[in-house]
C-alpha cells in the first residue's frame, strides 16, 4: 500500500470531519513548490492562506529557527527572551508609532479575541463589525465573524454586535455611537472573496471612531506582512487605526498571532488581566523576525506591487474573467459563472494549488518571493483551465 492510500484511510480513522477529508497529502515543499507523497509537484499560490511569505523551508527561516530551538525553545510568558522583544520592537518600528503596544498569541483568531477582550476595558460592550467579515471561528472572534453558515450552528454567541454591509459608510454612521466599544474590520476582506473597499472608507471610519471615542480595530491578518504591498494593508489612506491585529504571515510560516495596541489614550492590559502559554515563545518569534528583515533587506514589497499589476493586467484579459480584485498578492479573480470550485480542482489536476472561497471567486496569495516566471506559468495554466472549464 501506498503512503497516499494509507495515509488517506487514516484520515478518517484519527481525525475530526471539520475540514472534510483532504484530497492532497502533502509531504515536502521548497520556496513555492510543494510535492505530495506519490512525487506529483505542485506550483502553490495560495501559500498556506497568505501564510508562507517566503514559501517553504526558506533558508533564512530555517537557520532562524534551528539556531533559537538549539539555544531556548519555550520558557512561557513568566521570562523575557531576546527574539520576542527584538520583534515587538520591529513591529513597534513598523507601525511608526513609539506607542505601540504589542501582544502575542498564536493565531488570528487569538488576536481578534484579545481585541475583543481590550475593547471592554473602555467601559463599553457594544460592537459594530460587517457582513461578510471572518475574524475567527473562536466563539469570541466567530461572534465578530459577519457569515450566518459559520455562525449559525453555535448560536447563542455574544451580544451586542452589529453586523452593517462592508464599505457602506451611512450604514456604519448608523450603527456607531457613544455606546459603541469597537468598530472592527478588515482592510480588504479576505474569506469573503477578497473585497475591496471604496476608496476613503477607511479613513471615514476613522474620523467616525474618532468623534463618538471608539476604538477602530484593522484586522490586517490576511493583508499584513507586506501581502498588498504594505507592512499592514491599510497605509494607502494615511490613518492609524487604535488597535491592529495581525497573524498568519507574521510567523514566517510557524503559528504566530499579534494585537498592537496604537495611541497614549488606547486601552491596554495590566499584569494578569491575558495571556497565553505559547504566544511569542522564541522559536516562533526568531521566524517572524527573520521574516520581516528578509521582505525589507531585499525590498520585496515594492515587487509585490509590480506583480500586482502584472496580474490584473493579464488575468483580466482572459475570458471568463469578470474582474481581478484585491492588492499586492492578495487578490479575488472573479469569475462570470459559479464555477469557482471545479475550476480551483482543475488547477490542481494541472499542478496549481488556489482557493476558492465562494462559487464566483478564486483566491490567490502566494509567497512574497514568487518570481515573474512562475507568475506566467500561473496565469497560462489559468488560462488553459478556464477554456476547458467552459467547453465542460
């Protein structure tokens, strides 16, 4: 027997049916290249949901991490340790404000719950978020969460939060006042299939948080580390929000969450009040910071951008294509059919790992260091499967 066979049968032997069983087992990866156990490789441009910044086993992650598990792997949150302060203090510097604050947790709903949880130091319980938004599947951040198929099968989940359509400014106007604790959302939501707000909706947001005394909440999980050609993804309209929440690319590819807290007058936590075992232990935190000196030695967000442009420019152009949404290496290319999900598994028959996170919609998100050749290859294999989804 096979190592896919059995592994495939053990599956469903050991694990929870909550991801369905995976029809891909994946055994070892190099930059954006990953290979399966029967040897078949694969061009990955969804980089473990915008994870791997760097794609996988990047040298300069692996010698962060073998040098810090071979000196200190974990000592809690009782001590300090040299990586997880150097890093808070490049996040610190990322932010370009001595003010911030930082926080670790292990993952973005971590994040989001910690926001949560801060917000209710104000004073105030009320919370606005938006439909279509996802901020976790904890049953705090699954309460911020504005998709009803996610929601519904854990209600009751906590209340007083307002769901108002995203990028609807009067509709948020509405929602938003002296009892509001938190407005909270993505710069571009993500799961929702990568949409985009109109431009200046952000920096409203800001002017409306900022007169009724509530904290604006960016979570910048999906477009953080330099995804949309930005650090966090919201730079483009010139405003700070109080609280940033950040997580999957932030660790390199190992699990590693953050909250930074922006602002003399923003909340933050006293000695006892959070925490978390494993949030920034070293190892994980020796990788984060490897990461970002990486992306900014060898100004690869400025080739994000670039590769931005090559992408809409081309995929665009391909018939079927509706539009192509999104920033930097986040990015929706919407589709004029609900196809989304046959054509996500032809991609993959044709060795291209995407996502397909609703029937109109494929999601991209590579690694950072995704070269120009491998854009190409990607964008004519999209093109060969969209021709052979439609004549199906």
């Amino acid at each position: 027997m096979s190592l896919s066979k059995k592994r495939a049968i053990n599956w469903t032997d050991v694990m929870q049916n909550n991801y369905g069983e995976p029809k891909i087992t994946l055994h070892s990866g190099k930059g954006l290249i990953v290979t399966d156990v029967d040897g078949k490789k694969y061009l990955d441009f969804l980089g473990g949901i915008a994870t791997n910044v760097l794609g996988h086993a990047h040298p300069v992650i692996v010698r962060a991490v073998s040098k810090q598990v071979a000196t200190l792997g974990h000592v809690s949150n009782f001590y300090s340790h040299p990586s997880g302060v150097a890093l808070a203090e490049k996040l610190q510097e990322l932010t370009g404000d001595n003010t911030a604050r930082v926080f670790f947790c292990n993952s973005g709903a971590e994040a989001n719950e910690a926001a949560l949880k801060l917000s209710r130091k104000t004073g105030r319980s009320k919370i606005v978020a938006t439909k279509g938004a996802f901020h976790g599947r904890t049953m705090g951040a699954l309460s911020l969460t504005g998709q009803p198929s996610k929601r519904n099968p854990f209600k009751p989940l906590l209340k007083k939060i307002k769901h108002v359509t995203f990028g609807d400014i009067s509709e948020m106007r509405k929602a938003v006042n002296s009892k509001t604790a938190m407005v909270i959302v993505e710069p571009i939501m993500g799961e929702a299939g990568v949409v985009v707000p109109p431009l200046g909706y952000l920096k409203e947001l800001r002017t409306l948080c900022s007169e009724n005394g509530v904290l604006l909440v960016f979570d910048c999980v999906q477009t953080g580390m330099g995804r949309t050609g930005t650090w966090f993804g919201f730079e483009d309209e010139k405003i700070r929000p109080d609280v940033i929440t950040l997580a999957k690319g932030l660790g390199g590819g190992l699990p590693l969450g953050a909250m930074i807290t922006l602002g003399s007058n923003s909340p933050r936590f006293e000695p006892g009040e959070h925490g978390t075992t494993f949030g920034g232990n070293p190892v994980a935190t020796a990788a984060g910071l490897a990461a970002i000196e990486y992306l900014a030695k060898n100004r690869i967000l400025a080739s994000v951008k670039s590769y931005e442009k090559r992408l809409k420019i081309k995929l665009g152009a391909i018939r079927g294509v509706s539009e192509v949404r999104g920033r930097g290496l986040l990015l929706g290319i919407g589709l004029d059919g609900s196809y989304a999900k046959a054509l996500a598994s032809k991609l993959a028959d044709r060795g291209v790992l995407v996502n397909a996170p609703n029937e109109e919609t494929i999601r991209i998100a590579p690694a950072l260091i995704v070269s120009t050749l491998q854009i190409d290859k990607f964008i004519n294999v999209f093109s060969q499967c969209m021709q052979e989804v439609e004549r199906g």
